[in-house]
C-alpha cells in the first residue's frame, strides 16, 4: 500500500498550484520516509513548472531543497534512524555502479543517468514529487544528515544553492588570499559570498548596480562592483583568479573573461535561455578558460553541510506558505526575494 499525503501541484505551464493529494510508495528495504518540515523554492523550479526548459511531465510537484525528520526506515537501512534530522537534495537515485558513482559524484551517474528528485521517471516507472509535500520517501543513501543547531529553515536552501556553490569552490581549489569574484547576489550569488569567504579567499560581488553592496560586504564580501560603470572592465583587468557566475540572464561574457588572470577560471553555474557567447580572443591570451557545473555528490554534500555548520553559513530567506507559492514564483522572477524562498510545510496541513 503507498501513502496518501498532502501536497502541491501544478497541471500545465500556464497554470498556478494547487493543494492535492499524492501517493508516496511503500518503503524498500534501503529507504528512509522522511516528515517534511521545509522545501526551498529554487528557480529551476520555476523554469520547470513554466516549462521554460522544455517538456514537463505534469502533473508536477517540485521541490529539491527538502529538510526534515526521518519517521520510518526500511529493514536494510543503517545510517538513518527514526527522528534524525535529514536533507534531500536535487536527486534521489543513481546506479551507484559507474565510475561516477563510485567516485561519489552520484549527479554525474552515466548508467544510465541520475533520478531528479521530481518530474523524472525512475528506474521503478514512477515520476518522481519533490518536497512541496508532506512527506517524501527516497534511497537512503540520498539523504544528508543536518548537523546540530542549524537553523532549519535557513538550512533548507543549501541542499542546492550551497552544493552548487561549494563544488566548484572546492574544484577550482580556492583557498585562503585566492581572488574571487561572484556575479551575481541573488538566491544563488549570495550563499557563493558566505562559502567563499569562510573559505579564505578575497571575494568580490560583481553586480549591475549598488543596491545591494551593504549586504554583498555584510555577507563577506572585501569588495563590491557595480558593473554599469564599464570602467570596472579595465580598472580591474586581470584581477581574478576564479569568477563565478551565477546569474541566469546573459551576460558580456567577454568582457567579464577579460577580469581574469593568467589562468584564471570563468564558472558559469547559471542557465541562460540563449547560447553563451564568446570570442575565442578572450580565452587565448592568458591561458583563460569557461567551465561549468551543476551540483555535487552526497559525500561532497555532507562536507558542504558540515562546513557551513562549522562557519555559521546559512541562507538568508522568507519563510513562506504553501498559499503563496504562486506570488512567490513571481518575485523570485522579478528578483524582489531576499534571498531564497522556504515554504513552511507545516501550512499544508
């Protein structure tokens, strides 16, 4: 027998949530249920629901951005137990097989690929829900432990917006005095800053305008670009060592690569609808290079957690209802939230 629970759904792109109810399967000897407390809204969540990103299988329940209780555990479980506090991030499954998984980078799972945490079929048939519910039941393995004294709420963005971040900080080695900047402090730029810095490094925001310098400098940063001034491109050439780039609008591209140093790494992490575009004049000299990643795997993901929990690391949200996910999709759009969204799960009671 599956379990009945109350969650969000959307049908069709052009249609807002609505409260439903929806199955969640009966434990397999590896799987933990977990009692969602919050679910973070990502904007991938949006392009998703919208159907910005191509097909959607509707009907939908987002959400990759999951804390919450561990209430039942299969036969075979061992590192969980009933009432630890646990995370779900941006997928459930993978074969655990492939060089990728053994390796512990789970998100790079190429047999025959990972399982996202919602709208994908799994290897079982079914489509996943995401944790704009009540409940989830996933793997065992693919929940984090959150460490003690973590605010929950504030925690709950990091299953995403602080694995993204922290995996190619750590990739790139950025260290204590290494040059970084962050274009962008929105939802994902933000909690960049904070890493970056508790990392040691001398991180710099690199935004359109000033109107959030004091809390680009509050959140770490040692400095604070307003990139509208086009001075900033020869006034700081070659100044950086790693830049990271997490905006999902285009940018000048080339005139942001030409902010790095001899070796220097441009990181995109942000998915533009348009085609990044750049000239190969502003790769050539200086040995530059453009990167880019998605998220990092369940080990990587418990030292991130263990990180921010050492560095005080959180991030800065609105803790929502579950009414107000639609008004909250709108401002998260326009750039209105400070600076993640959390839905407060309990609201869907």
């Amino acid at each position: 027998m599956t379990t009945t629970v109350n969650a969000l759904q959307t049908t069709a792109a052009d249609a807002g949530f609505e409260r439903a109810q929806i199955e969640r399967r009966d434990l397999r000897p590896d799987d933990v249920r977990i009692d969602i407390a919050y679910a973070g809204i990502c904007h991938s969540d949006i392009h998703t629901a919208r159907e910005e990103w191509g097909t959607t299988q509707f009907p939908l329940t987002p959400g990759h951005e999951i804390v919450g209780t561990v209430s039942e555990v299969g036969d075979q479980v061992t590192d969980h137990k009933v009432g630890d506090i646990v995370g779900v991030g941006c997928f459930v499954d993978s074969c655990m097989e492939c060089e990728a998984c053994k390796d512990g980078e789970e998100q790079y799972c190429t047999n025959p690929g990972v399982v996202q945490t919602y709208g994908q079929e799994d290897y079982y048939g079914e489509v996943t829900k995401g944790g704009y519910s009540q409940q989830v039941v996933v793997r065992d393995h693919f929940a984090v432990k959150i460490p003690d004294g973590m605010d929950l709420a504030a925690t709950t963005p990091l299953l995403c917006a602080g694995i993204t971040t922290y995996h190619p900080l750590k990739a790139l080695g950025v260290k204590q005095g290494s040059k970084v900047g962050v274009i962008g402090l929105g939802g994902l730029g933000h909690v960049a800053v904070k890493i970056a810095a508790a990392m040691g490094a001398d991180v710099t925001v690199l935004s359109r305008t000033e109107a959030k310098k004091e809390d680009g400098l509050r959140f770490g940063a040692k400095e604070y670009l307003a990139t509208e001034d086009e001075s900033v491109f020869t006034d700081h050439a070659g100044e950086f060592e790693v830049i990271l780039n997490t905006v999902g609008s285009g940018i000048p591209l080339d005139s942001f690569m030409g902010l790095l140093g001899r070796g220097g790494v441009m990181h995109n992490l942000g998915a533009p609808e348009d085609k990044l575009s750049i000239t190969a004049f502003s790769i050539l000299p200086n040995r530059r290079s453009l990167s880019g990643s998605m998220v990092g795997g369940l080990p990587e993901t418990q030292e991130m957690l263990d990180f921010c929990a050492e560095h005080g690391i959180t991030a800065e949200i609105e803790l929502i209802d579950a009414d107000k996910v639609d008004e909250y999709y709108d401002k998260v759009v326009e750039g209105s939230v400070r600076y993640r969204a959390v839905i407060d799960t309990a609201s869907l009671a």
